[in-house]
C-alpha cells in the first residue's frame, strides 16, 4: 500500500515491480492526476503557454502495464497501524501488509492574508501553475512573498511575460538559507535587469483590494499575490497511526518509521544528512525519486541503506544554478571566475566537502556531487585549481 501519488509514490510502486515484486500494489492519492514530479509546475509549465503537464505514466498504464492499482482523488486521512488499514475522505478502508507513506507537504498559508480580498495564490500542483500561469499572461501585477526557488522562478516567468513583479522577502538577501552571498547578489542583480523589483527585511502585515501592505510602513500595489513561504508535512496519517510528525516523519537509512511495516520516502521523510549533520526534510525532485525507489526495494525484504546528500537545481533566465549538500556555516572555495557567470562555490567544514554550488558548469557540479557522496577530502589548493581533475579526488 502506498498512501500518496506525486512523484515519490509513483516511482515506488514502479520500483516495486522493477524488482520483481508480484503482490498486490494500491496506490492512493489526494490529487485527481496520476503521479507526475512538480519542478514541471514552475518551470517548463509557466515558461510555455500551452505546456501541458507531463505525467510519470498515463492513468491506464499504472494498471494495464505495472498492474498497479491507482485511486486519485482519495486523499487518506486516517490509519490504524494494529488493524493495518488506512482511510480515504471518502469513507473507504483499505488493508495494508506493508505502507509506504509519501504523502508529501502542503504550502504554509499567509495568514495576515486571508479574507483581505485579495487574489491570493499558491503554487503545489497542476491547477495552482495553470492558474498563475492564466494571470501571468495577462500581465499582471503581481507580488510574490517569498524569495526562495519556487518564488524566484515564478518571478523569472512572470516579468519575461511583462508582469510588473516585486518580491517581498524577511531575510536580507535571496536564498540565504541555501545560497552563500555572492550568487544571492547575482541572482538579485539578473531578476532586477528583467524588471523584478525586491523589499527585503519585511513581512506582509496585510492587504486591501489595492495591495499588499509591509511591516515597514510600503503598501505595494497588486492584482494579485503568489505566496511562496515554504511548505510542511501533510499531518494526518501519521498522526492516526501514532508516529510523531513534528517537523516530519522520521526515518532510518533504510526508510523505517517507527511503526512496524511502515515506510516514508519523500518530501515527508525526516531522515540523517551527513553534510547537515542532522536530520532534515529533502524537499527536492531527485530525493523524492531516489529514496522512494530506495525505500522501495526495503519494502520487500532486501536492505540497501539511502544516504544520496540533498542536492536541487533551478534555472532562472540564463543562469543554471546547482546546490548539492549544505552550504550553511562553512567556509567557501570559489572555483573558477565569477565574472565569467561559470564558477563553482565549495563549502568545507574541516578538510569535509560538505556542499557545493554550480552557476552554469553542470557537468562541474556533477563530479561535485560525487565528491560529496563518497566522502572525498581533495586538498583546499586542489578545490580552488580550476585546472584540478575533481575526478582525481575520487581515486
């Protein structure tokens, strides 16, 4: 049994029959779609006007194929971990002998925002990018709360479509909680040649009909906001079937919860990174993927611990930006020129590489990541060598 159909479920239930596995597979999900991976929803989705989205498999092949039972639109809110069974909206039970749970997050809401009157919106799923994507075409106004990736790139899609765009972040600068300063400056200084306006240091305290008002005294005119603040845990299964779920659902390498024959993979998972040195939620497309085929093959018996570091990609105008593992209180190498636009940031705790951060060398950040996930200690002399084979360090 699988309790969730994004991108973590789907790719489990795939990886189940990929190992041979003949049993029963019901798959459960909230949303009306068949599994499909969401950096689709604010990428190629709000870029193109008549991008479509593009799902992991059509709804009859998860049964004429993988012989996969797939309820969409049953979002399970209930379980029972002694009988076994998880409960759907609409009053059905369904019996489990293993459950994966991959139920994901949900946005957080604004609440200084409700009930202003104000055209409020989110971006999680397909009708959220067909509906932003509908006023960005027609140029709008729009206030975006929150300058991380999600934000950023619906910024990038808006103001390429002649929207009048300003992002209201608390922090100082953009994606401080992933990026080190100089490729935050960066980022700001592309989105403001593109029009992008920011206000950092503030909060949203309110709205009217006509804007959004700052705790800084502003008010910015708005047609609309796009409310970009992060996401939580989807809550209620795990609750029910007595797991704490505070800040996620914690997991070991192999995708155990602590209840017996129950797993979680996903954006839900709470589960150890070594380059943090804590356990942490990995909300990005390559986790969701890697750890439920992970925790898949653990489902029916084999054991094959999961330990990938986090690693996420965004591309925002002409600027593929790469992070992998965590950048956060190390020191930083510069690889490379800044100023050429192509250069590498690594972060070092000790002699540890523990995070790495590409701007438009790809390939450079995929020996990176490598470097990351083996454990490799190349010299600080050698990291900053752009003439240094990264390759060498894994020898």
């Amino acid at each position: 049994m699988i309790a969730g159909a994004g991108q973590a479920g789907g790719r489990a239930a795939e990886a189940l029959r990929a190992r041979g596995f003949q049993g029963a597979i019901t798959v459960l999900g909230e949303e009306a779609h068949p599994p499909y991976e969401r950096p689709q929803l604010s990428k190629a989705m709000l870029h193109s006007p008549d991008a479509s989205v593009t799902y992991i498999k059509q709804a009859r092949d998860w049964s004429d194929v993988l012989n996969v039972r797939l309820e969409t639109g049953a979002a399970v809110i209930d379980g029972d971990a002694d009988r076994r069974t998880v409960t759907t909206a609409d009053g059905r039970c369904f019996i489990f002998d293993r459950l994966l749970i991959a139920t994901g997050t949900r946005p957080r809401k604004l609440a200084a925002l409700e009930g202003s009157g104000i055209e409020i919106q989110y971006l999680r799923n397909v009708e959220d990018a067909l509906r932003f994507r509908r006023s960005v075409q027609h140029r709008s106004r729009i206030v975006i709360v929150g300058g991380g990736v999600i934000g950023l790139e619906a910024a990038c899609a808006a103001a390429r479509n002649g929207c009048r765009v300003t992002v209201i972040e608390n922090e100082t600068r953009l994606l401080a909680r992933a990026f080190p300063p100089l490729v935050s400056d960066l980022v700001a200084a592309k989105h403001r040649s593109h029009g992008v306006a920011f206000v950092f240091g503030a909060t949203v305290t309110g709205a009217t009909l006509a804007g959004v008002q700052l705790s800084n005294g502003e008010t910015i005119e708005a047609d609309l906001v796009l409310v970009g603040i992060g996401v939580e845990p989807v809550p209620t299964v795990a609750e029910r079937l007595g797991l704490p779920s505070q800040g996620g659902i914690a997991v070991d390498a192999c995708g155990r919860t602590e209840a017996s024959d129950v797993f979680c993979a996903g954006d839900a998972a709470l589960q150890w990174s070594r380059c943090h040195g804590r356990a942490i939620r990995v909300e990005t497309w390559a986790n969701a993927q890697n750890q439920a085929i992970s925790v898949a093959t653990n489902m029916i018996g084999e054991t094959k611990a999961y330990n990938d570091p986090p690693w996420f990609w965004t591309d925002q105008y002409d600027l593929n930006i790469q992070v992998a593992g965590d950048m956060l209180d190390s020191d930083h190498i510069v690889r490379g020129d800044e100023r050429s636009g192509k250069f590498s940031v690594i972060a070092m705790r000790g002699s540890d590489v523990v995070g790495a951060l590409s701007v438009n060398v790809a390939k450079e950040m995929a020996m990176l990541r490598r470097v990351i996930a083996a454990n490799a200690r190349p010299s600080r002399a050698d990291l900053e060598s752009p003439a240094y084979d990264l390759r060498a360090a894994l020898k």
